[in-house]
C-alpha cells in the first residue's frame, strides 16, 4: 500500500487546520455578533463556548483521524467494522462537498470584487453608487459563474497538489500572509476619524447582553467556526503524525481562530462607525458596505482606496480558500483510499460535482431565484441544511462515537500518545466528549430549530 502523506511539522499541522478554521465565518459573521451580544463580555462566553463544546468536538474528530490514518468512511469502517457506523462516515463525506457548493458561490463574490477594486471600479463612481454593485453582481447570469468557476478551479488547482505540496505549503503561506493583510486593514480602519465608537462597541463588556441567546450563538459559532462536523478535522487528523500531540494542535487551531475572529472584529467594526453606519450581518456588510466606507474614506485617493479595498478582498479571498480547500479534500481523502482512484481524477471529479452545485446556487440570486426547495432558494437551503442539520448531527455522531463506542483505552492512548504526554487532562476531556458536548450540540440544535 503506497505510504499515506503527512504533514510536514507542528506549524503546518496548525497552519493547515487553521486555514480550514478561519474563513468567512471569522470575517463577516464573528464581528457583528461580537458587537451585538456585548462586546468584550461575548468574547468570554465564546472562549467557553470552545472550551467545553468545540475542543472535546475537535480531539473527537482527531482521535478518530489519528487513530484510523484513514478517510472518514474507513475510519469508521476499521474503528468498527461491519457497523452501521460506516454510513456515518459516508454521510461526512457528502456533507462538506455540498457545504463548498454554496460557500464556493462566496468564494466566487470575493474573486469577483478583488477584480472590481483592482480594475478601479469602484473609484470610477461616486461611493454612493458602490453598494449597488452588489445585488446588480450576484442577480445576473454569467459573471458570478464565471468568479466562482475561477474559484472552484483555484481550489482544485492546491488541492491537486496533495497533502503536503498542496495544502500544506498553501496554507503555510496564505495564513501568516492573511494575518498581515488583516493587522494592515486594522491599522487603517482605527486611523479613520470616529472609528473610536467602533473600538468602545467592541471592548465595552456589556453583561445585561448575555441572554440565553448570546450562549447559542456563541456555541453555534464556536462549532461552524472550528470547521466542525463534516469531518475536515477528522480527515486532517489523519495526516498529523503520531509524535504530534494532538492537545496542542486543537488549542492552537481554535486560539488562532478566535485571534482572527477578534482582529477581524477590529478591521471591520471601527471602519464601519467611522462611516456612520451601523454593522449589520451577512454578505451585505462584506460585499456592499465595507468598499463603499473604503471609497468613501478614500475619497480624492482613488490609489489609496482601491488598496486598501484590493488588500482587504484578497485577505477575504485567502481565508475562504484555505477553507474551502479542507471542504474538498474530506472526499478526495474517501476516493482515493477506498476507491484507489488517483488524487488527480477523484480531485476533479469532485470538482466537477461541487462546481454542479455550485451553478444553482449562484443562479439562485438570479434566473433561478423562483426555483424553491422546501419554500427556500437553493442558495439557502443548502446552507440551512448544512449548518442547522448536517454540521450538527455529524458533530454529534463523532462525538456519541469517541465517548460511547470506542474503548476508552484506545481513547486515552491516542489522545495521550500511548501515555507520555497529557494525562492528567485525559479525564476531563473525556468526561467533556462523553457527555458535555453532546449536550451543548443539542442545545445548538434546539435553538436552531425554535429559531
Ligand atoms: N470554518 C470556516 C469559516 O469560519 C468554514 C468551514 C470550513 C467549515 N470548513 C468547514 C465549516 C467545515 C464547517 C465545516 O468560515
């Protein structure tokens, strides 16, 4: 059997779990949640949103990779053969392909309107105009399918290039390169006059804003954010070798994600009290209102404008591919072990089905926005049943997995590297994958449902 790829060291381990961890979620979605349950108090929940459901869901997933060294169908499959359990692992395989259907339809937005800042259209028109670009964008036919076909191909292009020519040296590169070009946003968003409002929005702990709420979004985000549930993790695992320890590689993953999500928090909300505005969530604060304060603030510096806008989409761009590679490389994992296909086929044979998706999901803005799936685009169904179905119910299985059917020996000697390293936390972060975070991902569950 040919030698199964690793990552190379502790940094790429990161790096590339990192890279899946941070994305859209971190950029749009963490900053205006932050803002709107309190600030700097919010941040203290989401550290303990992590700790007791996203880490234990995490050190699942990897012990399950790790111990396996195989895709997530095989690693069930040798875990416990001849089980129903395999199907589990059949259904992770599915759920991330079409999770990069749609995000793949975002990716496709960024490429788009990294093109747009560079080629000047947005200093050509007066600020007011930008934020029109966007319905005008994604309502028509052909160009969001060509951006997101560009981002589908770049996507394929690293993950063609394996584990550790592809992934690995992509995202060793684009992560340290992200965290730059974000720091630089920040810097100039804290420079603009007002922006101070922005900063006090974000660090005012506020506590009166904690509800019950705030608790489910921040474990709700602690888990999409974490990339977890559609075996990413698990599948990553499985390319870390046994000498790494796994403890340090999960802290390390969710500590650079909540770096990003909070230095995020600081490049977008201050700009956008700058502007006057108030930040709102959802593609339109990234897309619509971001290169219009970038404009606006520029005004007179169409050179200084569409750099700080190109820098900012490019930063978007990286996050989202590094992202959306870990997405596809969970069913190229499953071709090639199972199926003994070569990277190079089941790469693009996925590619093919995610680009398919892909197609009605941009379309759904557009000529296909009548087209309803359960009174839903297909744009929004699928990202309804991937985060409130799909990304739950497999974090849930891998978690029931690690703390019910596995023998807590085998348990213990992965996550404690044969007992030479993190034992005395053994115990509670079994007891947190036996029982805390099953019951914090129903929790995640119930509210998705009631809301
Ligand atoms: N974590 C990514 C984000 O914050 C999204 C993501 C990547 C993801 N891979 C995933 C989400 C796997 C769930 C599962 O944007």
């Amino acid at each position: 059997m040919k030698q199964r790829e690793h990552f190379g060291s502790r940094f790429a381990v990161i790096a590339a779990m990192a890279g899946s961890a941070v994305g859209l979620g971190n950029i749009w979605r963490f900053p205006y949640i932050l803002g709107e349950y309190g600030g700097a108090a919010f941040i203290l929940v989401y550290m303990a949103a992590c700790l007791v459901l996203a880490l234990p869901i995490f050190y699942a997933e990897s012990i399950i990779g790790r111990s396996s060294r195989s895709d997530t169908f095989g690693a069930m499959n040798k875990l416990a053969p001849g089980t129903p359990w395999r199907w589990v692992g059949l259904l992770t395989i599915i759920s991330p392909l079409l999770l990069l259907g749609y995000y793949s339809v975002v990716g496709g937005w960024s490429v788009e309107y990294l093109f747009k800042s560079l080629s000047f259209s947005f200093t050509e028109v007066p600020a007011e105009e930008v934020p029109h670009f966007f319905g005008r964008f994604i309502s028509s036919t052909w160009q969001p399918l060509f951006a997101h076909t560009a981002f589908m191909a770049l996507v394929a292009g690293v993950v063609l290039g394996g584990v550790r020519n592809g992934i690995e040296k992509f995202s060793k590169l684009a992560m340290p390169a992200l965290f730059i070009l974000i720091l630089v946003i920040v810097g100039y968003s804290l420079t603009l006059p007002g922006s101070f409002k922005g900063v006090e929005y974000l660090v005012k702990p506020d506590f009166s804003k904690l509800s019950a709420d705030a608790i489910a979004a921040a474990l709700g985000q602690a888990f999409f954010s974490l990339s977890l549930g559609v075996g990413t993790i698990l599948t990553f695992s499985s390319y870390v070798k046994k000498e790494e320890n796994l403890l340090v590689s999960g802290v390390g993953t969710a500590a650079s994600d909540l770096l990003f999500a909070v230095i995020a928090a600081f490049a977008v909300i201050p700009a956008v009290f700058a502007a006057g505005l108030q930040p709102s969530g959802g593609p339109g604060l990234v897309f619509e209102t971001l290169p219009y304060i970038f404009n606006k603030m520029g005004e007179g510096m169409p050179l200084l404008s569409t750099l700080v806008s190109s820098i900012f989409f490019v930063a978007i761009l990286a996050a989202a591919l590094t992202s959306a590679i870990s997405m596809l490389e969970v069913g190229v994992a499953f071709l090639t072990d199972e199926w003994g296909m070569k990277r190079r086929s089941a790469t693009l044979v996925l590619t093919f089905f995610c680009w398919s998706v892909g197609i009605l999901c941009s379309l759904s803005f557009g000529p296909l926005a009548d087209v309803k799936v359960l009174g839903l685009t297909f744009f929004d169904f699928l990202d309804h049943l991937c985060s409130d179905w799909l990304l739950p119910v497999g974090g849930l299985l891998f978690t029931t997995f690690v703390g019910w059917k596995m023998s807590k020996d085998k348990v213990r000697d992965e996550f404690t590297n044969g007992g030479t390293v993190n034992t005395r936390l053994f115990d509670t972060v079994y007891f947190l994958m036996r029982y805390v975070a099953p019951v914090g991902i129903l929790v995640v569950f119930a509210t998705n449902l009631l809301m």
